[in-house]
C-alpha cells in the first residue's frame, strides 16, 4: 500500500476541517485535509445561513463553505477528496488509510468528522431536504416564524427544539413515537406547560406531502393493541430531533468517546488522550453543534497542533 508522510493529516470538510486547514497552512505546517462522503458536511444540506457573525444578508451553507475551501487553498493547504477509512494510532506517526488504497502517516492528526443528524429513513425526507424539512432548529426555525411545524422526537433534544420553535413558531406539533417523553423532567415540563406546543403520543409519521415543499404530514396514530388511524396533519417545517451519530468510528479503537459515540477532549481544549491528535467541530461537540463553535475549535486544533510539533 502506497504510504505518505505529511506533518498535519485534518480529516473532515465543515466549518472545524476548513478552519483548521486555514490556521494550519499559515502557520507552515503544509496541512492535508481528506474533504470526506459529504464535502462541506452537514451545513451544505441546510438553507440559509443567517446566524454567522458577519454575513447580515445571510449566506448559503455551500456557498460559505466554497469560501473556506477557497480561503484555505490561498495559504497553501492541500485538499483533496478521499475518506478515512481505518486508523491505527496506537503509536507514532499515526497512521490513516483513505479510501481504502493510502497510508498516510502523520505527526499530528485533526479529526473534524462531524457528525450525522438521524432521520427516519422516508424517502420524503429526501425529496423535501431544504424544503420543509431539516434536522436543526436553532439553524433554520427562524424561516417558520409564525408558521406550524412539527418536531419528531421524544428526548431531551426535542423538547429542546420544540421549546425552541414555540419561540418563532404559531403552533408545534411534537411527535412522539411512545406513550411517553423520554427527556428529563424539567424538559417534559416545560414542554407540557407550553401552551403552543401539543404533544401527540403514539404517533408515527410515514410520509409527507406537499407542492413546493412540506404542506404537511401523514400520520398514524396507534389506538389499542391492533388498532390504528390514519390522517393528513398540515405543518409548514418538520424538524427531526431523533440525535446525531458522530462519525468517530473508525477512531473507537485508540481514541475516548462517550457512549453516543462524541469523541472526548479535554475540557477547553481540542486535545484527546492521545499526543498530537486533537478532535474539532460536531464529532468531539453533543451541545452547540453550530458552525461557529465548530469554527472555533478548528481554529483551537491547528494552534494546538503547531505548539505539539515545536514539542
């Protein structure tokens, strides 16, 4: 297998890859960055941007991430397409396989991976991506402002984002699969007292419908053991807060995560227990997962790294 050395390995393509790619190529530390299944990540499936400090027009999560690629090439970073595929990190220089085909052996590794939001598996959820349909409140509620959406979800996330949309929204829907909210009881309660917000237990949605973008959902409500009904729910937005899955897998093996999967670093700081190798963005982060704190910690990663490689 073809084997190469580089000094920085970034692995992952959002906002904390591309950030650390920029801090990293000007600090000369000749960074290669693999851009991964989904280059730009997750922002490249929502709408407008318009929470980003210093974008007041707002700004389309492909077009910002086109601009750190861009910003991230000036200083010399090299790009390229490819997906980790394996890891060995039990010693040094660390060793990642792309595609299956390449070693590279790198002295310091950034992991921006990010994570995946989970959906239902409808096929509507991918037809209406970006139009009615998105997996994170605090990025696209604001566009249904006074409108009727629906969250599905029974944990603490949805509550969260439910309680959130009540904010904006003239009335939220909470479907929840279980005769029961699985969230903590200050959630549970905050979602019960919230007279925008009704909960409807045992529900399942099975599809969607709508001309040019979600007019609402289908619904199947369980009544009994055998028993069910079927029936249209009008909502503007359907928001999915069923978790994330970090994509930290292939890094289990060396690497501290929790049980979800969140990769583990020191508090403060994008360190992981192992020297020289630091995680950034969604994949180490189960709290904000905003582009600005992913930004943020990329940033924390390569100044991180250069310090380690002055050792």
């Amino acid at each position: 297998m073809e084997t190469e050395k580089v000094k920085c390995l970034i692995i992952g393509s959002g906002p904390a890859g591309y950030t650390a790619a920029i801090y990293a190529a000007r600090a000369n530390l000749s960074p290669v960055l693999y851009e991964g299944m989904q280059p730009g990540g997750q922002l490249t499936t929502t709408t407008d941007i318009e929470n980003f400090p210093g974008y007041p027009e707002a700004i389309s999560g492909t077009q910002m991430m086109e601009d750190l690629r861009k910003q991230a090439e000036r200083f010399g970073a090299d790009l390229r397409y490819g997906v980790a595929t394996a890891s060995d990190l039990s010693k040094k220089p660390y060793i990642v396989t792309i595609d299956e085909e390449k070693n590279i052996e790198a002295e310091t590794v950034i992991i921006a991976t990010g994570a995946t939001a989970k959906y239902l598996g409808l096929e509507d959820e991918k037809k209406y991506a970006g139009m009615g349909v998105s997996a994170c409140a605090t990025c696209d509620g604001f566009f249904y402002r006074k409108k009727i959406v629906a969250v599905v979800g029974g944990g603490d996330t949805a509550c969260e984002e439910a309680t959130y949309l009540a904010g904006l929204a003239s009335k939220v829907y909470l479907i929840v699969r279980k005769p029961f909210l699985r969230a903590s009881k200050i959630m549970q309660e905050r979602v019960m007292n919230n007279e925008k917000i009704v909960v409807l237990f045992e529900h399942n949605a099975v599809g969607l419908y709508g001309e040019n973008g979600v007019e609402g959902i289908h619904l199947v409500k369980r009544m009994g053991e055998s028993d069910e009904e079927r029936y249209d729910l009008p909502v503007d937005g359907f928001f999915l807060a069923i978790g994330h899955k970090p994509n930290s897998d292939i890094f289990k093996p060396y690497i501290h995560t929790d049980e979800v999967g969140y990769i583990i670093t020191e508090p403060g700081t994008p360190r992981t227990n192992i020297p020289g190798v630091f995680a950034a963005g969604d994949v180490a982060d189960p709290h904000y997962r905003q582009a600005i704190t992913a930004a943020a910690t990329g940033c924390m990663a390569a100044i991180e790294a250069e310090r380690y490689l002055l050792g």
